[in-house]
C-alpha cells in the first residue's frame, strides 16, 4: 500500500459497533475492516463506471443482430462436458 494518511472519521454508534463486530468476528482490526470496506466500495464503484462507460459507445443493434444470427452447425454427439 505505501503511503498512509490519517483520517477522523465520525461514525454513527451503531455502524461502529457493527463493524467492531464483524472485524472481531473476521480477526481484524476495525481499522483493517474500514479500510477493506472503503477499498471494496470504489472496486464497485469503478467497475459500475467502467461498465456504464463501454455501454455508452456499444451498438445496441450490432449486439442484437449478433446474437440473432444464424449459428451455423448444430454441436456433435460427441460435444459434452466430462463428468466429474
């Protein structure tokens, strides 16, 4: 991670408590909890950008034309998943 910066965070008594909690149960710091939920959030976050980015230059009619095409042949006998 590097560098690190100090931040007086302010939390409602009860999300405190909850991540005291669920840090406790997970044996983590509540500080390793925090910095690991803030991390997931702009994980999610970037990827809900990312994604409504490459909508705005997708082709809605290229896509659905794709996907109605012909497939051409039909998979062989022999075409199956192993069992496990």
């Amino acid at each position: 991670m590097g560098t690190h910066s100090n931040y007086a965070l302010r939390l409602p008594a009860s999300l405190k408590s909850g991540a005291e909690q669920m840090a406790r149960e997970d044996g983590s710091t509540l500080n390793q909890f925090i910095v690991s939920a803030v991390a997931e959030k702009l994980a999610a976050l970037r990827t809900v950008n990312y994604f409504a980015q490459r909508a705005a230059h997708g082709d809605l009619q290229a896509a659905l034309a794709l996907l109605n095409r012909n497939g051409g042949q039909l998979p062989s006998a022999d075409d199956e998943l192993p069992a496990a």
